[in-house]
C-alpha cells in the first residue's frame, strides 16, 4: 500500500507544481491545503485499493488455495 501513498503524492506534488494557482492569502495556507488535500486523495485511494484489489487478489489468491 505504501508504493500508491508514493505514487499519489507524486502526482499531486506534479499537478500542484504545473496547474496549482495562489487562491489562499498566504503562501503557507496554500501548501497547508495542498498537504490536507494530498492527505485526503491518498486516504481515498488507499481505502479503494486496500478494499477493492486486496479483497480481489484475497479471494482468487489465498481462499482458493486453502478450500483444498
């Protein structure tokens, strides 16, 4: 699961980079946001995959071996 935290977070950090625009007061507030909402992005995709692929590779992988 660490390797999609690594990869989303490279993505986030490279769109923020490209396409990202001062819409904050501060600078400080903007790099806050971005960091929280990396942190959200990160947690959704960590949830799908955690629940989605783990359960998938879980169930043709591990169950079927044991049903032996």
């Amino acid at each position: 699961m660490l390797w999609t935290a690594f990869l989303a977070a490279i993505v986030i950090l490279i769109i923020g980079l490209c396409f990202g625009k001062l819409i904050e007061p501060t600078l400080e507030l903007e790099i806050a946001k971005w960091v929280v909402m990396g942190l959200v992005i990160i947690g959704i995709l960590e949830g799908f995959i955690g629940m989605g692929v783990g359960g998938i590779i879980y169930h043709f992988w591990y169950e079927k071996r044991n049903r032996k």
